[in-house]
C-alpha cells in the first residue's frame, strides 16, 4: 500500500486568518492519523503565511507516524530543520508572491546549495527528499547528490485536460519513476493530487508516498479530517467511486 502523507499546512491557513489560536494544526495531525495518515507534513515557509515554528516543534513531539518538513534551502530554514530533525525533509523552491509551490526545485542549476542542504541534513539523520519535476536530468543530478528520495511534482498532471494531455503527463511521471527507481531512489509524488485524480498516480509502479494537502483539508471542513483522510485512502486504491476527473 503506497503511504498518504497529510499536508495540515491549510489548517494554519484559516488560523493565521485571524491570526487567533483555532483551527489548530496539530490538532489536525492527530486526527488525520486516526483517519489512517501514514505521515504528517508542514511546510514552514520564509514569510510563515500558515505554519509557525512553533507548529514545527511541538509536531516533531506529537506526531506518532513520520513528520515531513518541506523547506526552501535558505541557511535560516536549514538551522531549524536541523534543531527540529523531522523524519524527512523536503527540499522545495521558494518565491514570495506565489500562492503555492509552482514548479519543481531545479537541483541542475542550484547544484551547490541542493547538496550543502542534503549533506548538512544527512549528517544530521534528516533523510532528505528533493522536490523535482519528471525530468531526466534533474533526476539523474538527485542520484548524484545523494538524495535519499525525491518527490515529482504533480501539478502538470493534475492540471491537464483531455485525455491526450493526461496520458502524456502520465507518460512522463511512469517514466521518470523507473529512472528515479534504477537509480536507487524512493519516489514520492504531490501537488493538485484529488479524489479524483489519484488513482492513475497510484498504479504507477514504483511510486512509495503521496504527500496530499489541499484537497483533503477542503473535504475535512465539510465532513471531518479523519473522514477525509479515511476517504483518500479509499481513493488511493481501486474500489472508490471514480464518477468524474475533477
Ligand atoms: N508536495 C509539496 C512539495 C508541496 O509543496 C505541496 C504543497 O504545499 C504538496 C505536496 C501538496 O500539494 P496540494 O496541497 O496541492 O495537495
């Protein structure tokens, strides 16, 4: 069974709304591990739009699963990670005006800040997962670095129309998860992933995690995030309702 890793970061979102104390991502964490998560994942951003660092830490002493933690490689970020020492990092790229991730990380044009962060974390116990697109030779370069897994971006997939656009960007992800996979990587996959659109990405072989964020905390301000999460499980095998692609 390929492991969920629930992303609480919308969670914070709604807090930092108000900039009160509810909803309470950690509360979310416990719930969404009830609900089956088999990881908890945050992304503690420069500008902190959502997660804080205290959510960070009180996390890595509350999470009973594994906690992901998708950082930029910026020499503040990398202190914490290496005070926090989640289960995972996650080496993302960063831009301040976007709304969310766009793009996967170029690990072939930012070669000595990708290995730094990857060795200092290694070093540390931290494994270390680089989050690229289905490209040949930013996957070849996360070999090299010494990557212990890299997550593809999903977002082409997820934003893809028409069978003839999906079938391609599926293409692409099948055949940089047997690259990733020859070349002894785990493979993770995230970004847009839905109840709609996960089971294509769960039948390719090789592929370990999703990390899932948005959709699910969308479901679980209307039904619960145990029932949501419970619910992507579902999806993530073949016995789901499959009545549309959102
Ligand atoms: N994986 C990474 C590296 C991300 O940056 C994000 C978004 O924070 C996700 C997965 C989850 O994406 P979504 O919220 O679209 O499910």
């Amino acid at each position: 069974m390929i492991r969920l890793g629930v992303n609480v970061d919308h969670v914070a979102t709604v807090r930092q709304a108000r900039r009160a104390n509810e909803p309470n991502p950690v509360a979310a964490a416990v719930l969404a591990t009830l609900g089956g998560a088999d990881g908890i994942t945050v992304h503690l951003r420069e500008d902190r739009r959502h997660i804080q660092d205290r959510d960070v830490f009180v996390l890595r002493e509350t999470v009973t699963t594994r906690l992901n933690l998708e950082m930029a490689t910026y020499e503040e970020m990398l202190q914490i990670a290496l005070k926090v020492k989640p289960d995972e990092a996650t080496l993302v790229p960063e831009k301040r005006q976007e709304l969310t991730t766009e793009g996967g990380l170029d690990v072939v044009a930012n070669e000595a800040a990708v290995r730094g962060a990857i060795d200092r974390l290694k070093a540390a116990g931290v494994h270390v997962s680089l989050f690229i697109d289905p490209d040949a030779a930013q996957v070849a370069a996360s070999a090299k670095y010494g990557a212990d897994a890299i997550e593809f971006q999903t977002a082409s997939y997820s934003e893809a129309r028409g069978e003839a656009a999906v079938a391609k960007e599926l293409d692409k992800l099948r055949a940089a998860t047997a690259q990733a996979v020859g070349l002894g990587l785990h493979v993770h996959m995230g970004h847009g992933l839905n109840y709609w659109n996960v089971q294509a990405v769960v039948r390719i072989p090789g592929v370990e995690e999703l990390n899932i964020g948005h959709s699910i905390v969308s479901r679980a301000v209307l039904v619960g995030m145990e029932r949501a999460v419970r619910e992507m499980k579902l999806a993530m095998t073949e016995h789901y309702p499959n009545p549309k692609r959102a």
